[in-house]
C-alpha cells in the first residue's frame, strides 16, 4: 500500500506543482527571512504552549452547501446557513464526547457561486464581521475551537476573491485567519481558478503580515493547529509541518483521500478533511470527510457522499508531543534540483491593478498563459 500510495503521490506532485515568470506583474523580491526571523528550529524543536489535557476530541462537520446565489437575498441565504451551522455545532454537542476543536468545511455559509468577479464578490463575507461575531457564540457556548472557511472580501485587497480559514477560539473571538496558500492550477481545459491565495500576491501579503504568517501554526493548548485547502501539495504541507504542525486540519473540497492520507503520513502529523455533501447523482466526490493518524491510518470516515453528519475521533495529543521532532526531509539532497526548477507561473502573479485582475476563470487562464514560463504552456490532463 506504502509503495502504491507513494507512486501515485509522486504522479500527482509532478503533474501539479507549478510556479512564475515575470510579465505585467509587479517584480518578485526572493528576500529570505531576516536573522531574528526564525521559521524553523534547526534542532527539530518546535514552539509549543502547555496542553490542557492529555487526550482531545476532534470533531468533522460534514454538511450540504447552499450557495447565497440561490437564496431570494444575501441576507436570507447568510441565515440559513449560519441557523444550520448553530444546529449541527448543537448536535455535536449533545451526542458523542464534548468536542475540543470543531472543523465545518469549505463553504458553510457561502457556498460556491459561479460568474465574473464582480457578481462573486457580494458572495463573500468580512472577517471579522457580523458572521464571525455571530459563530464565535457557538465556540465560546461550546467552549470549543471553531473552525471554517470561506470566501472573503478584505477593504485591504480591494476586488480581490480571499479563501480564508477562520478560527474561532474558546472565547468566541477569532483566534487565527489562514490565507489559503496556494491554488492547483492547470486542472481544467478552459479555466483556472480566481481567487486571491499568498502565493498570488506573496510579496505584498510578506511586507503586509511578515514570512512567518507564510506558513502561521496557532500554538493552541489542544495542540499546535494549521488550517489548509491547498490539495496535491506536498511542499506546503511539509512546510506546514517544518513549523511544527501537529493537528492539520483540511477544507479542500472534493478531495482524494490518498492524498489526505499520504501527507498525513509523510509529514508524522495528525489530519482531517471536511467535505460538503452532493447527490451522488452529479457525479462528484463528496462526503466521507475523514480523520487519520500520523501513520495514515483512518481514524473515523462518514461512510456517505450525500449524507450529512459527524465524523469523531480522540487524538492522544500528549503522547503523540513526548519527545517528538519535526520530521526527516532528504532537503539537502535534493535541494541542488530544487534551485533549478523553475515554476511555470510567477508567484505575485495577482500583484497587479484591481482594474486588470481577471475578471472570470478564462481570462485567469489566459493571463497564466501569457506569462508561463513553460514553451509550450502547461495545459490541462
């Protein structure tokens, strides 16, 4: 299984890591981190705060998703959405053991809405904003991490499309935000996807937030938490894990569960995938949200792809800490190869005028066509 799970992983890394070339976007600066930045310890360490306890409950909220395009008004879908989500955090309450850290999915209160730019944007919430404020009562009723993302609009980054993972802690106040880090690119024919991640606009989120919220682990008492919807990318998550992830919690929807399992075996940490329901009719992979252990082993699966519910698991948290070490990378073996590669498109590729960022997914393609670095571009499987 190791060996079929590795050859696929690596099929899939070579097919979808891309990367830059400079051409109307704004001039990259490959700065490395300062001498009082420090992003990883070189003795394997890594900064933690004391656990509350031993062992926690970690809790998977596998829901359906109703886009705001599909409501009469924002205003009524943006209830309906957050009335279901204080039903199922009520539900995970009252049934199973008290959770620690609930983890919704990728759209919850959004969904997914399709058009130009400028149709998505009404579409996206502020955080913090009224929907924050109005979750954080569920975190804090719970004395519980709540956590979900969502598309997010930011006065900071006008016209600008965020996917954003929002914690909420024990308190009810927002305890993190995690950009999105990067988007696979080149999987369909005629378009690529729009939104607004770090490695889009690396250079002005660095300056904005500093290199270390690049890849920002919260140091929680349940245990040091990241939050992702990156898929098929092995640099991030061991990036992720370099600064001392131990929980990786995931919101990618539509995922393959071997790459959910791969990462959370290659990279020794815990990991979950939230995933939306759909009728198995349309086709698509939904469901069966998951939890696994550091040796990729399914530690609770929703057996559905159109049945909403909870996925629950314990994780030892305090065991799993004792004397533990970042994990092994072969970095100085192949970092000769790493200073070759070149990505095909530029990082800060959506470093440009708001007036002239893609407006729909085809001109996003068109723009990544024009400043590939790859003769000819990459197109699509």
């Amino acid at each position: 299984m190791k060996t079929k799970l590795f050859s696929y992983f690596l099929i899939l890394t070579i097919v979808i890591v891309c990367g830059c070339k400079e051409a109307t976007i704004e001039k990259t600066t490959n700065t490395v981190p300062s001498a009082t930045t420090t992003l990883v310890n070189p003795d394997g360490t890594y900064p933690t705060v004391a656990l509350e306890k031993d062992t926690i409950v970690l809790k998977v909220m596998q829901t359906r998703v109703k886009s705001l395009s599909s409501f009469p008004s924002i205003e009524e879908g943006l209830e309906e959405n957050i009335n279901y989500m204080e039903k199922m955090a009520d539900q995970a309450m009252t049934e199973g053991d008290k959770p620690d850290i609930i983890l919704f999915h990728e759209f919850p209160l959004t969904g997914y809405s399709s058009g130009t730019r400028q149709e998505k944007l009404p579409f996206t919430i502020e955080v913090p904003g009224a929907e924050t404020e109005r979750l954080g009562k569920i975190a804090k009723s719970c004395d519980c991490y709540v956590i979900f993302g969502s598309y997010v609009r930011d006065k900071d980054w006008p016209d600008h499309i965020l996917s954003i993972n929002t914690v909420l802690g024990r308190d009810g106040t927002i305890a993190k935000t995690f950009w999105k880090s990067r988007n696979i690119k080149r999987i369909y024919k005629t378009r690529e996807i729009t939104t607004t991640t770090i490695e889009a606009v690396r250079d002005a989120y660095r300056k904005k937030y500093g290199i270390e919220e690049e890849f920002p682990v919260l140091q929680t008492e349940f245990g040091n938490i990241a939050v992702s919807t990156v898929q098929f990318d092995p640099f991030i998550y061991a990036a992720f894990a370099m600064r001392g992830t131990e929980i990786m919690l995931r919101t990618a929807t539509l995922f393959a569960e071997e790459d959910v399992v791969f990462t959370a075996w290659s990279n020794d940490f815990y990991s979950a995938m939230a995933n939306f329901t759909l009728p198995i009719s349309t086709g698509y992979n939904a469901g069966e949200s998951v939890i696994l252990d550091p040796n990729g082993k399914i530690l609770a699966k929703h057996p559905s792809k159109e049945e909403d519910g909870i996925v629950e698991a314990k994780i030892p948290i305090a065991a799993f800490r004792k004397d533990r070490t970042i994990p092994n990378y072969a970095l100085e073996m192949t970092e000769p190869v790493f200073q070759q590669y070149q990505q095909e498109i530029p990082i800060n590729h959506l470093n440009i005028e708001k007036n002239k960022l893609p407006k729909t997914g085809e001109e996003m393609k068109l723009l990544m066509d024009s400043i590939s670095r790859y003769n000819p571009p990459k197109k699509a499987n």
